[in-house]
C-alpha cells in the first residue's frame, strides 16, 4: 500500500512539475508577445504625434524609434518600412473609432439614447488633431502616389461599410427607412467630417467649434431616422 501510494504521489508530484513548466514556457511567450506588441503600439504613437506636426516626408524611421524609446532595429523588427507604420497608424485609428461608435449601439439601451450618444461622437470626432492631420497626410499621400492610394482606398471602403451599417442598424431598430440610399449617406457623414475638420484645422479663426458641432449634430440628425 506504501508504494502504491509513493507511486501516486510520485506521479501527481511529476504532473505538477510538468504543469508548471508549462504553465511558465506560456506565460514567457505571452510576455514575449507582449512585449512585442507593447513595443509595436508605442511606435505607432510617436509616429502619429510626430506625423502629424510634420508629415510623414519629413519624420524619419530614426526620429520615430528614439520618440518611443527604441533603436532602429527594434522599428525594424515590428514594421518593414516607414509606409507600413504609417498605414498600421491609420487602421489602429480606425479601429479605435469603430469601437467608440459599437459601445454607443448597444442594444440594452433606449433607441433615444444610443442616436443622442452617436450624434455627439460624430460631432466629436474633429477635436482630436492627431488624428485628422495623420488622416489628411494619408489623404495628400494618395493624391500624390497611386501606390498608397490603392492602399487608403481599401482602408477608406471599409470605413464606408463600417458608416452603412451603422445606419442600417438604427434603421432596422426604428422600423423606418432612409430617404435615398444609405452608401451616398455614409460617404456624405464621412466627406462632411473631414470637410469641417480642414477648415478648422487650416482657418481656426473662422469658425468657433460650437458652430462646427452644430453644423455636423445637424446633418447627422438628418442621416439618423426620426424617433
């Protein structure tokens, strides 16, 4: 009975041990993979900060790498080139924009409630310079190389899509349905955004931001089905 039970003991001790190194060798991956990502993400905001104050000609690989604390190769080892980082800055962007806009359509929600959240966001969205300038140097980079523009059109259609049916969405919830096509609407909310956001961001003086967020709660009210 004594061996018996020095067997088991000997077998749940060695599962333990091999549990444990396991459990050690995933988590020393996962920080890798951490790190890796950390180390990613810090490259894209300096590159965004200092795209955005002086366009991405004039920011060199070298000045992004020390702005978020690396080398060279550390830029290197995550992105194969300063348009590839810069391409990653625009989608991380976006994303970050898709997420904003999903937490105001949560279901749970009065329908009042989510339409009044999502007017705000898209009223908001021209306040973060970072943003827009690095989206208008991607815009001036496409009207210049055909290359990135095919590169920045497949970024801006799947905006499109991300607009349509977000719109379809509060369509469906209201049971009402738009006045003209809803792919027209979508360009017209993301056209009008930038718009504005050009104007204020090259003539500052000549439109007060309460009447920028008015003009664009306006147009957003009309794109969003009357409750």
């Amino acid at each position: 009975m004594q061996v018996i039970s020095a067997y088991l003991y000997l077998i749940v001790l060695t599962y333990t041990v091999v549990s444990v190194n396991v459990a050690r060798m995933a988590r020393k991956r996962l920080s890798r993979a951490d790190s890796r990502e950390r180390t990613a993400q810090r490259l894209m905001d300096a590159a965004q900060r200092l795209i955005a104050r002086r366009g991405l000609d004039a920011t060199s690989v070298e000045e992004i790498a020390e702005a978020a604390g690396y080398s060279r190769g550390a830029f290197y080892s995550n992105f194969k080139s300063k348009e590839d980082l810069f391409l990653e800055v625009l989608r991380r962007d976006q994303q970050r924009i898709y997420a904003r806009f999903t937490v105001a359509l949560n279901e749970k929600r009065p329908p009042d409630q989510v339409q009044s959240d999502i007017r705000k966001l898209y009223a908001g969205l021209h306040q973060d310079s970072d943003s827009f300038l690095t989206w208008t140097e991607g815009r001036m980079l496409s009207a210049r190389e055909p290359k990135f523009r095919a590169k920045l059109a497949a970024l801006i259609a799947e905006r499109r899509d991300f607009v349509v049916k977000l719109i379809e969405i509060l369509y469906q919830r209201t049971g009402g349905r738009p006045q003209m096509p809803v792919e027209p609407l979508a360009m017209g909310l993301i056209s009008l955004i930038e718009g504005v956001g050009l104007f204020l961001a090259s003539c500052p003086g000549e439109m007060p931001p309460d009447a920028a967020e008015s003009i664009l709660q306006h147009f957003a009210d009309c794109v969003m089905p009357r409750l």
